[in-house]
C-alpha cells in the first residue's frame, strides 16, 4: 500500500508542476500548489464546496463516480 501512496504522490507533484508551470508561461506571476500532503490545511472543505463530494460518516469525501478512491490536489494563482 505504501507503494501506491508514493506512486500517487509523485504523478500528482508532477501533474501540479506542470500546471504551474503552464499558467505562469501564461502571465500568472504568483501560483501556489497545494498537493495531497499539503502543510497548508485541509483541502476537503473546499473539494466539498466545490461540489466535488459530501461528507461520508467516517469524514471521508465521496464522490458519485470515484466514491472515495481519488487525490485532491489544488491550484491557487492571482
């Protein structure tokens, strides 16, 4: 299992880098990325505001087509 977190962690720092990277070639001067172990707070609040899940019992966010079996990542620019 520790396997597929670390694989999953990578692919997504890297999908975040390429994201940041094409959004500053586009004239974005401050983007922040925030990836599955962000430091920064708890992303499933604004996954749920997003309307990308609710709440399971156990404070899990499921989603109706990948239930809980996804990362939440996000991208913050001005």
């Amino acid at each position: 299992m520790d396997k597929l977190i670390e694989n999953a962690y990578k692919i997504s720092r890297k999908n975040l880098k390429e994201i940041k990277k094409l959004l500053k070639s586009q004239g974005y001067k401050k983007v922040w990325t925030k990836g599955v172990f962000s430091i920064y707070g708890d992303l499933r609040p604004l996954a749920v505001e997003a309307g990308f899940g609710d709440w399971g019992p156990d404070g899990i966010i499921e989603n109706e087509k990948y239930g809980s079996n996804f990362l939440i990542s996000a991208v913050f620019y001005k």
